[in-house]
C-alpha cells in the first residue's frame, strides 16, 4: 500500500471513531422503537344453524371476506351442526362477533357480556313475527283446534321466532304445556317440511319461513297458510363481545350496516340472503324479554 493510500485509510479511521463518539451518546438517549407486531389473530365470527352449516358457510363467506379487507386483520366464520354445538361457542365467549337468534341475545348479553350492534332487515323488513303454520287442507282452523295434536316447532326450545314466540301464541289462546305434542326438528325449515309431509300437524316458524328459497324448493308453499301470527319484533341480532375496543366494533357496526351502499356490499347482502344490515340497540329486544318470561319463566 502506497505512503498517499495509508495515510487516506488513517483519515477514515479517525473520522469513523470521531462520528462514532458523537452518535453512541445520541443512540443511549433516543427511545428504543417498538418491535413489529406479529400478526394479529384472527377475529371469529359464529353464525347460528338456522340453516345447514353447508349453506351458512357458502351464505357467509363473502361477507367474512369482506371484513377481513375492510378491518385488515383475518376474520374466521364458524357454523355449528346444531344449536347446542352453536351455544357451547357463544357461552365460552369463543365468537367475538356473533350472528344469533333474539333469546340467544338477550341471554349472553346479561350473563356474558355480549353487546348488539345489528339486526338483519330481510325481505325488506327490520322486524318479524312468530307464527304457527298448518297446511291449507287441513280441518285446523284456530289455534284451540290444535289441541291433542302435534306440533313441531325448529331448531329446538330456545329457538325465539320458532318456538318462544309460537308457543305464546299457544298459551294466549288458552293452550297449556301437555295439551298437545311437542316436537322439535333440527332446523326451522324442517319444521315446515313435517307439516307439508304431514308429519305434524302445525309448525312454529319466523313470519319469513315460506319465503325462504331452502323451503321452497322441497315443498309448494301455496299449500301452506299461517294459521297465527304474532305482533312484530325486532329482527335476529348481530352482536360483539363486550370485551372488544370500542374503536373495532364501531368499525365492524359501520361495514355492516353500510354494505347496501355498494355494489359489492349489496351482492354480499344477496348472498346472506339478506335486504340490509341495521344499526340495532339493546332496548331494541325488551319485548323479547317480555315474552321470554311469560313463557320460559326467565328473566333477562
């Protein structure tokens, strides 16, 4: 190495250790930057068996998607095989966004926590009726004619809209537990089926059953009526759990009740079998509860 190259390496040196002892002081006194979060887990939306989990799944999908982008973390869709499996989730506080039925609500809201932001709008409608369905054929003619028949109610007994509202209409008409049979089926639609079938005499059903494309394509719903219906209530809710940022589930509320705005938004509604999403409150379920207690004898 050359006089000139050894004495360029020796300036370099001392400006290096120069720049150094300005820097590592400088270094000691900035605040260490926060390590890269990893990635955040997933958000876990529960659905309840209304319909089969193969259609919830294909009914879902889209709008879990939607989320996800939207949120920018991942959202996981559960569907459950019946509604015990679907209740054990929403009980261990599994599901931190959850779609369920209005018994479902009130209850996990007062012993777990959970918080509803919306309600499903279908058909058009934010609310819907509980009915009892018989066949057009049939020698029933008021609900006192059911007396000593069977009737299947769907989804089992803490279905809201198929069984809790029903059999309001039973026991407002003078009908007791035991004065006639019951029977549940494993969804509500199925319920319609047995009737048509004949395998029931009457079915306890939401006000939306014969409307549904499931029914419709086993069944000619013009030989069905509704026998009974009640007053309107709000619709099946969709809820958070309570332990969720205030900031998240503002954000989940405001993607829900806003896809209609789009044309996106509006083919995830279609494939949820859905008109709208609405903002929903607590009170929005108070004659829920109402009814709840006249029936089942529980307070929420």
């Amino acid at each position: 190495m050359s006089l000139k190259d050894r004495i360029k390496l020796y300036k370099n040196n001392v400006l290096r250790r120069y720049l150094l002892s300005i820097a590592l002081p400088l270094l000691i006194l900035l605040p260490v930057p926060a390590p890269v979060l990893a990635e955040q887990d997933p958000l876990i939306m529960g659905v309840l068996p209304r319909r089969s989990a193969k259609l919830t799944f294909e009914m879902f999908t889209p709008l879990v998607k939607h989320l996800s982008t939207v949120l920018g973390r991942p959202v996981t869709l559960e569907t459950s095989a019946n509604f015990k499996d679907f209740w054990d989730g929403v009980s261990t506080l599994r599901y931190d966004i959850v779609h369920y039925n209005q018994y479902h609500y009130i209850r996990s809201h007062k012993k777990l926590g959970y918080d509803v932001i919306a309600m499903n709008e279908e058909f058009g409608k934010a609310a819907i009726s509980g009915t009892i369905i018989v066949r057009k054929d049939s020698m029933i003619k008021n609900l006192q004619a059911l007396k000593g028949e069977k009737i299947v109610f769907g989804g089992g007994p803490k279905a809201m809209m198929s069984y809790i509202i029903p059999t309001y209409l039973l026991r407002r008409a003078g009908l007791k537990a035991g004065d006639y049979q019951e029977d549940f089926s494993k969804t509500p639609p199925n319920s319609i089926l047995s009737t048509y079938f004949k395998r029931s005499k009457a079915a306890g059903m939401g006000d939306v059953g014969l409307e549904l494309p499931s029914v419709k394509s086993k069944c000619d719903t013009t030989q069905m009526k509704y026998l009974a219906v009640s007053d309107p209530v709000a619709h099946l809710p969709w809820a958070v759990n309570g332990d969720m940022p205030t900031e998240l589930r503002s954000k989940i509320q405001s993607v829900l009740v806003n896809l209609h705005k789009s044309a996106g938004g509006k083919n995830i509604l279609e494939k949820a079998k859905l008109t709208g999403i609405n903002i929903a409150t607590d009170g929005d379920y108070n004659r829920h509860r109402e009814i709840t207690f006249e029936v089942l004898g529980e307070q929420y």
